[in-house]
C-alpha cells in the first residue's frame, strides 16, 4: 500500500509544479473564490492517470490511487483558502466588525450567517468540490479508454 509520500514521489515534479502554479493563478483570478480551479479540477483528472503508475491493469492506476492524488491536490487548495480566508474568521467577535459591507453575497438574508457559510464554503467545500472535479476528470478518462480499448 503507497502512502502519500510514495505518491508524491511518484508523480513526476514538473507537473506537479505545473499544477500548484495553475491552481494558485486559477485561485488569483477568481480573487480568492476557486471557481476556475475547480473548473481545471476536471482537466487535471483527465491528464492524471497518464501520470500515475500503472497497477494492476495494463497501463492503468488504481482508482485508490487517483482518489490519493485527487486529495492531495485538493490539501493545495485548502491550504490556499486557509492563508486567504482564515484570518477573516476573528471578525466574527469582532463587535465591531460591519460584516453586512464585507464583500460577500448575504445568500443567507443575515450578515453573520451569511458570512459563516462563505467561510465554510471557501475553506471547507471547494477544496472538496475540486478534489470531485479530478475524480470525475480522471473516470471520464478512463471511461473512454476502456471504450477505445473494447473496439480494437
């Protein structure tokens, strides 16, 4: 069984580069909101398995492993929101804090509410949205390569 740091090492470095330089441009864009390294999510899936060693099938990672990579590229984008969006958090018990002018849409109709449940989708669900893009990338990939497979 590979542990993390075996993953990692199997993984070559200029893509993994490559991907913590887009994820933070992806993150940059959007101005802290991961929408579009969410969206790449689904892109870096498709690529992985071709980067990923081969298990048992021919040619083909474990999906254990691509769920192990997923997640690991997901610990960069909760890493990420945890720098940006963390040391918002103290203005919560601020009494002074006006958090009605804070920038955020106020989805839940109260500021702090609403300002609860963008920290709690900034730092908490899109890191794991975008782990689901890379899983879905890299099935969607390996969907058709058995279809391709199956024709021959």
């Amino acid at each position: 069984m590979k542990t993390g740091r075996s993953l990692l090492r199997s993984i070559p470095l200029r893509p993994l580069l490559l991907y913590l330089g887009l994820d933070t441009l992806c993150v940059g864009i959007g101005m802290g909101v991961p929408i579009f390294a969410i969206l790449v999510g689904f892109a870096v899936g498709w690529f992985l398995p071709g980067y990923l060693p081969a298990s048992t099938s021919p040619g083909r990672p474990s999906r254990k492993a691509i769920l192990r990579a997923a997640f690991l590229l997901g610990a960069f984008t909760f890493a990420l929101m945890a720098i940006i969006w963390g040391p918002t958090i103290p203005r919560l018990w601020d009494p002074q804090g006006d958090l009605a002018n804070f920038g955020i849409p106020l989805i839940l109709y109260e500021p702090r509410s609403s300002f609860v449940g963008w920290e709690v989708l900034m730092i908490g669900i899109s890191p794991f949205l975008q782990v689901m893009a890379v899983v879905f990338g890299a099935d969607v990939r390996l969907l058709f390569g058995e279809e391709r497979e199956g024709r021959h």
